[in-house]
C-alpha cells in the first residue's frame, strides 16, 4: 500500500479549504441575483422615460467601465497603489456617468399638473429624483464590486467579467424593456 505522500496531504486540505471558503456565507449567485435586480431598477429608470438616446450610452458606457475595473476591495489588493487608486478612480468615473444618466431620466418624470408647479416644487422635485439616482447609482456600484470579489474567488478575470457582464446586461434588459411597457400602456 502506498501512503499519501506530503504533498497530496497538502492538494487534499487545500481544496478542503477551498471548498469550505466556497460554503462560507452567500454564495455569489445570490448576490448575482440581486445585482441583476438592482440593474433592472436601472433599465426600469432609464426606459421608462422617453429621455434622449445619449443618456443610454452615458450608462452603457458607466456600467462597463465598472465591469471591467474589477474594484472591489479584493481585486485590487493584487496591485500596487497607483494601478489600485486609478482603478478605483476609473470605477469611480463609472459609477458618476451611471448616477448622472440615472437623474437625467428620473428628472424627466415631471407632472401632469402644470397649474401646481412652484419653484419650491420643482427645486424639491430636482434634488430628490438626483439623490434617488446617486443612492441607486452607488448601491448597483457597490453590489457590483462585491460580485466582482466573490466571483474572482472561483473563476479567473476573464470569466468573472463575462459573468458580471451578462448579470448586469440581463438586468438592466429586461428593466428597460418593463419600463419601456410602462411608458407604453
């Protein structure tokens, strides 16, 4: 009989390891889950009004920007400090271009009611349809970051990109394509 040599030993307690960190806490598929919700609040928000077509692109353009940062806590712990801070800059970045787009759209929300409208009202209107867009903005963002940690735990960065891809792109889809039916009926 052969016995295990100490490097087998070794292989052996590591995917233990690894497979009690995979078993620890939620797993990424919910958190997948609710940041596809959260981007279905974003396509929600963003197709429910008919606001201009660049908007669309000034999120498309901030939510791929965050995609391909990577910059949770974790992801940039495996670069120095300039590349880990321009990361978190160029996330940064991404997330403002979604906020500013989200309170372009919420802003076009407007009022039926023309013989109601006050400069209080409207400043009220303003300020609270753009502070719900950076709270929408920054959770999307930090549950996007969170994702991007937990799925580089198990896959590499290619696939963890395709997966917060498809999550996000799924999400904010069928959200645009629900606030687009809510326009229309």
């Amino acid at each position: 009989m052969r016995s295990s040599s100490p490097r087998r030993r070794h292989s052996r307690s590591s995917r233990r390891a690894q497979l009690r960190e995979l078993n620890r806490g939620p797993g990424p598929w919910l958190l997948a889950f609710w940041c596809g919700l959260l981007y279905a609040m974003v396509g929600m928000s963003l197709g429910a009004f008919p606001i201009p077509h660049w908007v669309w692109i000034v999120a498309v353009v901030g939510i791929l920007i965050q995609i391909t940062t990577l910059a949770g806590p974790q992801a940039l712990r495996r670069f120095r400090w300039l590349p880990a801070n321009l990361l978190a800059l160029a996330s940064s970045l991404g997330a403002g271009l979604l906020a500013v787009a989200l309170a372009i759209a919420l802003n076009h929300a407007g009022t039926d009611q023309i013989d109601d409208i006050t400069i209080s009202s409207v400043i009220w209107e303003v300020f609270f349809y753009s502070l719900l867009a950076l709270i929408l903005a920054a959770v999307s963002s930090g549950v996007t970051a969170s994702l991007g940690d937990r799925l580089l735990r198990h896959f590499n960065q290619r696939q963890t990109t395709l997966i917060l891809a498809g999550t996000i792109l799924f999400g904010l889809g069928f959200g645009s394509l629900f606030g687009f039916l809510i326009r229309q009926g």
